[in-house]
C-alpha cells in the first residue's frame, strides 16, 4: 500500500531491507553494512549473493550473520535458473531495494522486472561519460585520466538492461590531480563511493529521495 502524504511525513517505522551482490572485494558492501550498524540507521543488509564464492565481501556477510548465498553459472549453468534462483533468493528476504555493488555480471530480466526500478549501480566514475562496456575497473580510471579531466567521482544510477545507461541518482566529485596515476585515483573516487552509497540508500529509505516514480 503507497502511504498518504499525511503517512510520508512520519518517521520510517521499519528499516528499508536491502539486498547486495558483489563478485569482489566488497569495501561498498562494507560501507553500507557499517552504516545499517549504526543506532537508528533506516535500513538494513538482509541478504548478499556473490557470483564468486571466494569472494571477500561474501566473507564479510558470512561473518556479520547476513544472509549469503553463492548463485553463479556455476551453480546454475541455465541463466534462466541463475536469475530465477538470484530473483527468489532476494524476494524470500523481504528485499526492497537492491545494489550491484562491485558485480560483475549482469541481472537478468526476471530480478530486473521483479524489483525495477529498485537496483542502483555503484560506479566509479561520472556518468554518462565513463561508461559503458569495458568501462570497469582500471579502465574507467585510465579512461578519465586520458581524457584529461579535472573531476572524476562515482555515480549511483538506476539499473537499466544494459551497462551504464539507467538513470544517474547521484554522484560525488573528487578532484584529478596532476600527478594521479590509476592506483590514486581509484583509491580516492573509492573512498568517496564509501561515502555515497551509503548516503544515497539512507535517504531512499527516509523517502528524502525517490527512485524512478515509485516511492519505496
Ligand atoms: C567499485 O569501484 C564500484 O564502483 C565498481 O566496482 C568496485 C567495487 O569495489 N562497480 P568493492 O568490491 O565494493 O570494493
């Protein structure tokens, strides 16, 4: 049921449940759940699915008692399994939102019309610029210093079916700087994703920002 105005002025009586997958390392993944730790934080880390079952941040969930689950085409050579299983595995936790965080691999059509428009995407650089295919990783950062910009920052965007392309939600500058080699700036745009996601999900759960026309 969408709440009335009246019932949008009232303060969040449950926490926004979240659901995140990664393939990696996981720092964004760590970002959000520090936050969601915090007293009175408005939402929570209910589930993480990673594609790689060595994967860091899968760790990390495992060790905080966050729900996990290893879903990848190893698991599930079908895709249409693999999005069906991905697809259930968030609707049985209740999710409400979810973010890629660092993954890999794209979702398929059964989790994107199931939860659409509620699956932001970390990137690591401003969108719609430095982005697109092979636009991950070092190559964005390479991207951005050839171009010769003096900002780069990450974007939090809608996730669409292809790379890149859904709705930027909100982003965070960080300078270039002269002497910037990959390793740098990668390291200062992911500092300030540490910052943004958690921000961006905390005022989705508030209701202080919408995602596409639905309000969560
Ligand atoms: C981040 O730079 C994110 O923008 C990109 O992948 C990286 C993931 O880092 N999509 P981590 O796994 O969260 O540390």
């Amino acid at each position: 049921m969408r709440a009335g105005p009246e019932l949008e002025s009232l303060p969040f009586v449950s926490k926004l449940r979240v659901g995140v997958l990664v393939s990696h390392n996981g720092s964004n993944l760590r970002a959000l759940h520090r936050a969601a730790s915090q007293p009175e934080a408005p939402f929570e880390v209910v589930a993480v699915i990673s594609n790689n079952s060595g994967s860091p941040g899968l760790a990390y969930a495992r060790e905080n008692r966050i729900a996990t689950r290893h879903l990848s085409g190893r698991t599930h050579p079908d895709p249409e399994q693999l999005d069906s299983a991905i697809c259930a595995t968030f609707v049985g936790h209740s999710v409400e939102l979810i973010v890629t965080a660092g993954y890999m691999k794209k979702l398929g059509p059964r989790t994107r019309e199931q939860f659409a428009p509620r699956i932001l995407n970390i990137h690591p650089a401003l969108l719609p610029r430095f982005g697109g295919p092979g636009m991950h990783g070092n190559h964005v950062h390479q991207a951005v210093l050839d171009s010769g910009d003096s900002v780069s920052g990450p974007s939090v965007h809608i996730v669409e079916d292809e790379y890149d392309t859904g709705e930027v939600i909100a982003q965070l500058e960080v300078p270039v700087l002269a002497d910037d080699t990959v390793d740098t700036l990668a390291a200062r745009v992911l500092t300030a994703e540490h910052t943004l996601l958690p921000l961006v999900v905390q005022q989705i759960a508030t209701r202080q920002m919408s995602v596409g026309q639905r309000r969560l």
